[in-house]
C-alpha cells in the first residue's frame, strides 16, 4: 500500500516540460542520448569485447594451484599431473592462423558497428530536421490561420449585420458562418498536428515521456551546397553508409572462408610449467634421483591430417553468403542512383511551387492594398476588405507548405548525399 502511495505520488509530481531549442541544439542532444543511437553504441562496445575474446588464446595466461596428496607406495598422478607442493602452468597459441583470422573477422565486424553507429545517426539527424521543420510549418501556418479566423469573424459579424438590415441574402450569413468554423477546425488540427509533433521530437531527442519540444524563434536555413545531379550521386555512393556496411560484411566472409580453408594449416603453442615436489610423495624411493623444483618449456605442433568435410560445406554457405551481399551492394547502388534523381526531381518541383506561390501570395497583398484604398473611397465594404485579408492569410498557408516542401527536399538531398549532419551543424 505505502508503495502504491509513493508511485501515485511521483506521478503526480512528474510535471512534463517543454524545451525550447535551436535546429542545431536539437541536433546534438539527438545525437548523444536517442534512444536508437544508444542501443547501436552497446552493440559496437560488444563488437570490440568480441575482438578481444577472439584474440585472447594469443595472449599467455598464467594458472597456479596445489596438487598436495598422501601417497603410499608409488606417486601415482593427480588429473595426469605427478603430486606437487605448488604447481604453475601457462598456455598461449604462438601460430594458430584460424583464430588468427577469427579475430580479423571480429575486428570487421567491430569496423561495422561502427558504420552501423553513423547511419543510424544520418538517420536521426533527417528525423530531427523533418520534425522540426514540421513544428515550424505547423507553428507559422497556425498563426496565419488565427489571423485569418478573426478576419472571417469579422466578416460573420459584418455580414450578420447586412442581413438584418436586408442589404443581403440570408445564403450569406449561413456562408460567413460555413467559412468560421472550417477555420476553427483547421486551427484545432493544426494544435493538435503542433503537439504531436513537438512530442514525437521529444521522444526522438530521448527526453522523458509527455515532454515536448519546441523550435526557437532563429533566423535559420539549412545551407549545405547542394551540388549537380550527377556529382551528387557520385558523392551519395562513395559516402553511402549502407554500402559500406555490405563491403565490411563482404570483408568479413572472405575472412571466414580463409578461416575455414586455414584449418588444414599446423598450429604452435608455447607449453611451459613448473612443480615443486615434496619427499613425503616417495619419490626417491621409487625414481633413482629426486630434484625439487622442475620446468617444463617447449612449444606443441598440431598437424591436421583428416579434418572431415565440413569446412569445405562451411566455404560454400559463406561463399553463398558472398554471392548474395555483392547482389545487395548492387541494388543498393541502383536504388540509391534512382531516389537521388527523384529527390532532384521533388526539388526541382517544390522550388516552381514555391516560387508559384510566392507569386500568388504578393497578388493577395496586392488585392489587399487596393481594397484599403478603395474601402478608404467607398467603393468597398469593411466586409470585402477583411475578406481579402483572409484570403492573403490563406495564401500565407500555401506559401508555408510549399516553403517546408522544398526544405524537406533538400533534406532528403543531404542526406542521401551523406553530408546532413554537416549542413545542420554549420
């Protein structure tokens, strides 16, 4: 009961915070506590403990221990060993090529997770940026939808007024009113679009549950050079983390192939021990000649003669394995090539939208001084002209959209060009 007291407690204690942070702030917090990145990390610190298992017959150990025993009669052997006061053996393989090329495909694999470990922050760095530009979007066009929401009231109020004065129909009030409430539902979709979003940056930037991110107010843009097409896609196949993680793997089976075809190689240990004998075991009455300290020192060869056939089943499963990984670093390479071109393609398109819309917005702001210049004449209604306001805060909305569209393309350029992280950092 005192348990469930405290737990209800801390609850209530839990207050969520919201963290106000620059693109770039965001950006290296992700990168040192995301959860994702976190995980990739242990599973590199476990790839590198493996190298230093797999080299570890190469390094000498040392084993001390007793084999103290009555005996009566002959000095019979204790698990193969003679009967000793103190015995020291140590062990180390001085050339055991297999193991030695285990360890080679254990480092690899350790150069692998360490690949794994930079796309899986390219990958958070295009989460972080989109989620972000997304809070902004929603963020400027949920102000633009206020605006225009007291403009349409407004206009409600004004067009209720002619109404009742019979100066217009009454289609047009129900209009007036059909225009308010579309504007409220959009602005209570884009409040929640805002939360959703600053909580999904939250979790991505590994902050505690319910807390919320919000973009600071900064006078930003992502400026990394977008090159041509063509060295553009030449740069996203050298630098492409993908590709580098299939040719370590690659590496990593040729390695494993020469393991298994090295098993037929001698291999060489270091023997060396020493035994400290007592009298009391009857040595010196059963052996012409009694020493108390004794040292064994050599080196033991192992000559394969039959080793069965499973090495040679082992080469063709990781030949296979070969086979397939060169059929993946190709497609890879093709499916790269293609998303480059379509994301040039969406860049190309997202720019003549914006500029489209940017034509379209100064053409409201334009209707809007005309219509003050004329509402100041007479020849307007107070009516029409915030209805003309309205409508430039619409096309503030659709500028907005085409605004974040073409960020988010050159996101989407950056990084499959393997230069994000860079660009959001300058």
């Amino acid at each position: 009961m005192k348990a469930l007291a405290v737990f209800f407690l801390s609850a209530l204690c839990a207050v969520a915070e919201v963290h106000t942070l620059t693109l770039r702030g965001a950006l290296d917090i992700a990168l040192q506590q995301n959860p994702d990145i976190v995980l990739a990390r242990f599973d590199q610190q476990r790839a590198r403990a493996q190298v230093t298992i797999m080299k570890d017959p190469f390094v000498p150990k040392v084993f001390a221990g007793s084999g103290a025993a009555y005996t009566n009669g002959f000095p019979m052997s204790i698990d193969g060993n003679a009967p000793a006061v103190l015995q020291a053996k140590t062990q180390m393989a001085i050339f055991d090529r297999p193991q030695g090329l285990r360890a080679a495909q254990a480092n690899e694999s350790a150069r692998g997770a360490e690949i794994d470990i930079g796309a899986r922050q390219d990958e958070v760095a295009y989460r972080v940026a989109s989620l972000y530009f997304d809070a902004e979007e929603a963020s400027r066009s949920l102000t633009a939808v206020e605006l225009q929401l007291q403009s349409l009231t407004r206009v409600r109020e004004l067009t209720a007024v002619r109404v009742s004065e019979g100066r217009e129909l009454s289609i047009e009030s129900s209009r007036a009113d059909l225009k308010v409430l579309q504007a409220q539902q959009r602005h209570a979709e884009l409040a929640d679009s805002i939360a959703d979003t600053e909580t999904s940056l939250a979790q991505v930037l590994g902050f505690n549950p319910g807390d919320r991110v919000q973009p600071a107010q900064e006078d930003r843009r992502v400026t990394g050079q977008i090159d041509s097409e063509e060295s553009a896609i030449q740069q996203a196949l050298d630098n492409s983390r993908e590709i580098k993680r299939l040719e370590s793997n690659l590496q990593g089976k040729n390695l494993e192939i020469k393991s298994y075809k090295a098993e037929r190689l001698p291999k060489a240990n270091l023997i060396a021990q020493y035994a400290l004998l007592s009298r009391f075991n009857n040595y010196d009455k059963f052996f012409p000649r009694f020493q108390r300290n004794n040292f064994e020192l050599g080196i033991s060869f192992e000559v394969p003669i039959l080793t069965g056939r499973s090495s040679a089943a082992y080469v063709a499963q990781a030949q296979m394995d070969i086979d397939k990984i060169r059929a993946q670093i190709g497609q890879t390479r093709s499916r790269i090539t293609a998303d480059l071109q379509h994301a040039y393609r969406d860049i190309r398109r997202t720019e003549s939208a914006q500029k489209l819309a940017r034509a379209d917005l100064d053409l409201a702001r334009e209707q809007l001084s005309l219509d003050l210049t004329r509402y100041d004449e007479g020849q307007v209604t107070m009516a029409q002209v915030e209805a003309s306001r309205a409508a430039e805060q619409e096309k503030w909305i659709v500028y907005y959209d085409t605004q974040h569209a073409f960020e988010v393309a050159r996101l989407t350029v950056l990084r499959q060009a393997g230069t994000l992280v860079a660009a959001l950092r300058q």
